[in-house]
DNA sequence: GTAACTGCAAAATATTTGCATCCTT
DNA sequence: AAGGATGCAAATATTTTGCAGTTAC
C-alpha cells in the first residue's frame, strides 16, 4: 500500500509523539499494524518486509514500539509473540484491559477494544494488577462465511 | 524429595490411566508438577532435574503430557511457555477454563482452580469457543509477608 | 554535526529430528 | 521379545549482541 502524504504524516505524528525518529523501516511496520489492526507476530512482519529491513531490526523496532507503548504484546498459549497496535495506544494511553480473540478458523488476533476485562473476586490474599483475556473461537467474519 | 511406596503408586495410576510407561524421567518430572502446583517451565524443569535427564527428554515428556491431558499450557506475554498440572487435570476431566494468577513478586504461576473463566458478552458475529484469563498481581503467600 | 538507527556477522538460546540403545510391559 | 522411551549428536529456529556505517533532526 501507498505511503500517501498524510498517511504518513499520521505515521509521523505517532513516532514522534514517543521521542522517536521517523525512519523507514518504522512508518513500514507501523503502518502494517494501522492497516490490519490485527495482532501481528515478527515472523508475519519479517515475511511482508523481511526483503527490505533485517531480521533484526525488526526485533528492535518491535521492543521499541512496545517500550513507547505503540503496541502492547499478547499472551498466547503457544509459544509465539504476538504484538498488537490498539486504539488506545494509538490515542496515547496505554492500557490492555480489553480482549483478544483469537480466531480458530482465520487464525487472526483481534483486539476487541469496546470488551474490557472482567472484574474477578479471587480468593483471600490475592491482588489484581491486572486482567488479560484470551478468547478462542470464530469471528465474525469467518462465522458469516459458508464453511 | 523421596518417592515413597505410595507417591509412586499415585504417579503410576496417572500415567498409566494415559497409556503411557512409568518410566523414570516421567514419574520425576510429574512429582515436579504434583509437589509445587506451580507453573513451571522447561527451564525450571531442566534446571531441578537436568543432570539426570536430557533436555530432549524434557522436551518430549513435556509434550506427551499435555497431549495426554496431564498438564496444559498457559498463555504468557513473554515467549515463555508454562505448564501447569490442575486438580480437573489429575482427576482426568481436562478443562483450562479456570484463572492463571501470575505473582509479580514472587513470579510464580498458580492455578486459581475455583475462580472460572467468565462467560462475556462479545460483540454480534463473534462466536466463543474458550476463554482464558491471566491475572497478574500479588499472591496469597507474597501479600501476607512484610516488603 | 551528533545521536540515534540500521545492517551485517556472529553469538547465544531454544527447539526439533534421526538414530542407536535401553527400558517397560 | 517388541514397542516405546531415552540419550546423544546435530540440524533448525529464534533471539540477542557488537560494531561499523548510515540517517534523522
């Protein structure tokens, strides 16, 4: 996809919200997140770039978006790392308290940034920090497609 | 910790209510996982019995067990990934639809086997198949200590 | 111009596979 | 005795680190 011009202003304004410096390899990543807003893994990221940016620098553009919270990471039951860019990281506040779905038949993460995690009574002596929420099972676009 | 007559009997029973060989490398690494209810990883495991036991070993056992029911995975943030035997595991009912606590503190991952995944209201088209959830906060035994 | 970012090489870590040998049943 | 489990070696995959060259501001 294009960068067009105000696409990548848009880019810009994210990076450098965070003190960071609006290169290349930046904008392409972040804009794959802003036009998927699905969880992407560095294997799926390194596979649509991977001709064009090192390996590596993949790996570190990742931990830094995390570090600035552009993308926040997700806990899945294998052991790959997912990484998913969410409105509100993008409006500036960090926070994770909404639910992943994760679909079975398409494979993809979604954020469902408007279900926010459930409050839960545990048992005496246990503190809540926080609450992540992993649903597996269809979504909505696969569950309206024959098959 | 010594396997007395009738821990070995209760490690026995477990596998071989799976169809798998009482071997010695399985029992050790199940008495791991009976002894702590902990999460544990393969590191963990690697480091209590790595002298004993080769790290593929580990590997294999490790992916026998959840196959057979015996442990199941728990998603994390981090690349890491945690198994932990559950009451429902042991007793053969293998379902994961309770609570994973992870301590801040004291890092450990325990099953909150009476706290149940919440039932969640997901926007139209989204169909659930499981729901896992992850706390992090302060454990029982981390809160009650001073510091 | 300077600090920060990137690419390359290589190290470190993690996981998987093949096969000969050993152990459980 | 036979099939499955283990250990060892090695292949493969994943992530991290160091450093020299390049780029953003």
């Amino acid at each position: 996809m294009m960068e067009t011009k105000s696409t990548t202003t848009r880019l810009n304004d994210i990076l450098h919200r965070r003190q960071l410096s609006s290169t290349e390899s930046r904008r392409k990543i972040l804009s794959l997140f802003l036009n998927s807003h699905d969880a992407l893994t560095h294997g799926i990221i390194e596979k649509e770039v991977g001709d064009k940016f090192d390996r590596v620098t993949i790996y570190r553009t990742l931990q830094t978006f995390e570090e600035k919270g552009i993308v926040h990471t997700i806990p899945t039951a294998d052991n790959s790392v997912l990484y998913a860019l969410c409105k509100e990281c993008e409006e500036g506040h960090h926070h994770d308290d909404h639910v992943h779905f994760i679909c079975t038949r398409c494979e993809r993460t979604i954020c469902l940034d408007d279900v926010v995690s459930p409050k839960l009574e545990l048992p005496d002596g246990y503190v809540t920090d926080s609450v992540q929420v992993v649903i597996h099972g269809i979504c909505k676009d696969c569950s309206s497609e024959p098959g």
